[in-house]
C-alpha cells in the first residue's frame, strides 16, 4: 500500500509543509498539499486521500472544524494532528473526532515516517475489513435468495403433490399410504418453518425495522397474541392470565416484528408448560419504559442451559422437550427484535417450576 497511499499536508506553515512532502515524497507516497482548512477541504474531496496530517491552529476553517469534515467524508480516511499547542483539552477535543494519533512540533523525519506507516496499515486494514463485511453480506444475501427460491419452493411444490395422492387423484390410496403421506407432509412442514424462521432471522436489521417504525400499543398486541393463541392453550389445557398496567402503554417501534417477538415468547410459555398450568403476561410502566413479563408454570431451564437459550438452532435436549418440535431459532428471533427496538430481554427459570421473560422497552414519547 506505501506506494499507492495518497497523503495530504494541511498546514499553514510553508516550512512544516516543504518538511513534510520531502519526508514523505522520499518514500514513494503521493502527495498534496494545502495551505488551509477550506483548501485542505477541497483536495479531500477530490483526491480522497488515505491519510491526513492535519495543523490545528490555522486561519479561516480550524483543524478541529477539518476533523470533522473529514469524519463525514470517509470515516476510514486517517487523520494525523500536528501542533505546537497540544493540550489535554485539545487531545480529547481531537480523539472525539478520530484521530488517530498526535504530532507535537517540532518532530524529527523518522517520527514522522513511524506515524505515518501506522497510521496508513491502520487505513489498510480498516478498508480491508470493510470489504470483507460487504463479502460476506453479499455471500448472505445469495445465500437467503438460495434458501429462498431453490428450497423453500420445490418443498412447497413436494407438498402439493403429497396431497393431490392422498386424496385419490392418482388413484387409490390404502389407510396405511395415507398414513405414510400425512407424516410425510408433517416432515415437510417441519422443514418449511425451519427455513421460513431461519429467514426471518437473517432479515432483522435494526435499520431495516426502525424505517417502520411507529407508536404501537403494547396491551393490545399482547391481547391479539393472547387471543389467537386461545385454542393452543385449551389443547394442552394450559390457561392463559393477563395483568396490565392502566392506561394506554405505547412503545415507538414495528408492531408486525414485535408481534412475532412476543407471539415466539407465548407460544414458549404454552409449548414448555405442564397440563393444567398457567401462562401469566403483565405490563408495568417504569422510568420511562414498559416492561412485559411472560411467566409460565412449566418444565422450566436448568442453570447450565439458560446461558444458551438465545443461541441461534440450540434446544435442550430433554425427555420432557422432545415431543416439541422447533428450530430452534424463536428466542433468537425474539431477542434480535427487542434489541432492534433498544430494549433488553432477560429470562430467569427454575427446573421444574417454571421459566419467566422479562422485556424492557423505550416507552414512545409524546
């Protein structure tokens, strides 16, 4: 990289800056100069330079103003103080901003040659991990795409057919075929929520959800939840209790996300439960947050498992958790969308008692 780094001088000084080009220029990096703020603002924009020696106390636009310019241009370009009036106020002022290190004058060429080479493989290696990020999003987003169109379609098509021969369209099917073709088809099912929850997960981004973003009533997405969730729970003969709080509780965030977050708790509660319990949802205002408790009187989590519950596709591998089928991905889910949100989810469980989540929210402001 030394010898394709682009270097800008920004010094009002005619000295530093003819010390510094013959430092620099001596060892093959490209460079510019300028004599002010406003100028030195012109060449970063056009030269995009990777590293920036900037003087503090200059006429017209200050340093401290160039900093932050540059901060907002390329947050990756690395900017370099060089002053004769360096104080802890102006350190701190200047570490605000980035920089990546100082210059007190006057400094010696292999000072100067040592700051540089740092700060230029610092700039190296910044760019280098920016463009593995953007691989790797480009290897994710192929990759759902695959997931999506090449799996998920083909299964659903499987399906159709299982049931175009179980009803007899192809011919006579025995009890036992029919059999067969229904477990079969739970399978593929099994299959698909794998692969639709695993979607999901991959498409929570906290930036993505707030563009969506709007005040939402907690209460009354958990009473929807509660409501659609009714026949589950009559099934296992578990009952459902709510406790919330007066008033109108609002949250700012996306009610389709959060409803899928709490909808993924719920079902938990009524899934993991014991027959003839009780799955209890409260709301409560605190310091400017609502908080949602969801209590279940179920198997509950030993201590060693509780540290995992959030991992993507973990499960606990029981006696009392095998006839539950999952993915493995709905608490991973869940916590992804509350933090989207800038709110916490934590969980304490005692192994046979019971397990409770506790969710803690921004209220929306008025």
């Amino acid at each position: 990289m030394a010898e394709q780094a682009t270097i800008l001088i920004v010094d009002d000084e005619k000295v530093v800056r003819d010390s510094c080009y013959r430092v620099l220029n001596k060892d093959g990096y490209r460079i510019e100069t300028a004599t002010n703020g406003d100028n030195g603002l012109q060449k970063i924009r056009k030269a995009k330079p990777d590293l920036v020696l900037v003087d503090l106390m200059m006429p017209g636009m200050s340093g401290m103003e160039l900093l932050e310019k540059i901060e907002e241009i390329d947050p990756n370009i690395v900017s370099v103080v060089i002053t004769g009036y360096a104080t802890i106020e102006t350190a701190v002022a200047a570490m605000k901003r980035h920089t990546y290190d100082f210059l007190q004058k006057p400094f010696t060429p292999d000072q100067l040659r040592i700051v540089t080479d740092r700060g230029l493989e610092r700039r190296k290696l910044a760019l280098q991990s920016a463009r593995l990020q953007r691989e790797k999003e480009m290897i994710r987003e192929n990759f759902i795409s695959l997931v999506s169109h090449q799996l998920r379609s083909p299964l659903a098509s499987v399906k159709q057919y299982l049931v175009v021969i179980r009803d007899g369209f192809t011919g006579d099917v025995s009890a036992s075929q029919k059999e067969m073709i229904r477990k079969a088809g739970a399978y593929i099912d099994q299959l698909l929520k794998l692969i639709n929850d695993w979607l999901d997960m991959s498409r929570i981004e906290a930036a993505n959800i707030k563009e969506e973003f709007e005040p939402v009533a907690i209460d009354d997405i958990l009473s929807e939840i509660m409501e659609l969730l009714k026949p589950l729970a009559e099934t296992r003969k578990i009952s459902l209790e709510k406790h919330f709080c007066d008033g109108v509780a609002e949250v700012h965030g996306n009610r389709e996300n959060l409803k899928q977050a709490f909808t993924n708790l719920l079902s938990n509660g009524i899934h993991y439960n014991k027959e003839g319990g009780t799955v209890t949802v409260s709301s409560t205002e605190q310091n400017g947050c609502i908080e949602v408790d969801i209590s279940d009187t179920g198997i509950g989590i030993s201590q060693e498992n509780l540290h995992f519950i959030f991992d993507e596709f973990f499960r606990v591998n029981s006696k009392e958790t095998r006839s539950v089928t999952g993915s493995g991905l709905g608490l991973p889910i869940a916590k992804r969308i509350i933090e989207a949100h800038d709110g916490t989810i934590k969980v304490v469980s005692e192994l046979g008692k019971g397990t409770t989540f506790s969710i803690l929210l921004p209220k929306a402001k008025r």
